[in-house]
C-alpha cells in the first residue's frame, strides 16, 4: 500500500468505466489474466487491449500512461527463432492470444502504452533491483537460463514507470 497508489477491479472491457478510474493517473498497469478460469477466452487479450486503448483515447491528452504486463511466448530467442514454435500445445492458445494483443499495441501510435514481456521463468524469490532489460529477444543469463524473481519483475515495471525508457513498444527483463 502507498499513498500514490490507487488498486481498482472492474470489467476491463468496459471502456467507460476504465476510462473513468484511469481519470487523473499518471498511469495504468494492466496485468489481465485468465488464469482462474474454468474454460479460458484467450480472445480476452486482444478486447482488453482494445478497450484499454478505447478507455485512454477518451482521455485525450491528459491520458495516463497504459502499462501492459504481456506474455513471453511472443518473444524471440537468440537466433531469431520465436519462442511461439516451442510453446507446448496446451498453452499456444493463450500465448497466441497475448501475441494478437501485442500485436495490436503496434498499430497504436496516439496512446501512451508499455508491453512487459516476463522471461522463460519467473517465480516469488528475492528482490535485488538488478536486472537486465531486452527489446524482442529473451534475455538469457550466462547459465542458459531465462528467469527473474516476482519482486524484482516488480521493481523493473516500477523502474519503466518512473523513468520511461519503452514507451510505444515492447521490452523485457531477465537475469
């Protein structure tokens, strides 16, 4: 809890009401998931981000900056080879999903937006603050492996809205 945060919970694709909990932010992070559901909607992805975008165009020019905390599969690895084709088939759908609304972002020049892509891993550990940031690509440490603990992701999204480094793209963070 923090005096500069203000957590909500609606429909996030109900563009008006979105638009008018964003009023006054300096941003929106939006982690929509469909983890809990018993018959998950990947298309889920792709309306919320239409609706978000919806929401921070009615906003005009005092729109608040929109974070958006993205899937991994449409990263790339250190050949160029997306990570999509290795995804096993039980989780393509969701990670197709998330695609489509990165995707979407893309064509979206007149809103401030993020899309946080995590590592191959990421799991409660500790918070260390270090951390290295990519573009497309999965960032890799020298072991192979590809992770970063939940607190230090945290601290990477909290980083990117202090100091804008990404904005109107994608990035990604990783050991």
């Amino acid at each position: 809890t923090d005096e500069r945060l203000t957590a909500v919970q609606g429909d996030v694709l109900d563009s008006a009401v979105i638009a008018e909990h964003a009023r006054g932010r300096d941003v929106v992070v939006s982690a929509v998931g469909t983890a809990r559901a018993a018959e998950p909607d990947y298309s889920l992805y792709l309306a919320a981000a239409a609706s978000l975008v919806e929401a921070m165009r009615r906003l005009g020019d005092g729109a608040p900056r929109l974070i958006v905390v993205g899937g991994v599969g449409s990263l790339v690895d250190g050949s160029g080879r997306p990570l999509l084709e290795r995804v096993p088939e039980d989780r393509l759908p969701e990670h197709l999903g998330q695609k489509s609304a990165l995707d979407f972002y893309g064509t979206v020049a007149d809103v401030r937006w993020t899309y946080v892509s995590p590592p191959a891993r990421i799991a409660p550990g500790e918070r260390t603050g270090a951390y290295r940031t990519g573009g497309d690509e999965l960032v890799v440490a020298g072991d192979g492996e590809s992770s970063i603990s939940m607190e230090d992701y945290a601290v990477a999204i909290l980083d990117e809205i202090e100091e804008p480094q990404h904005v109107g793209r994608r990035f990604t963070v990783g050991y």
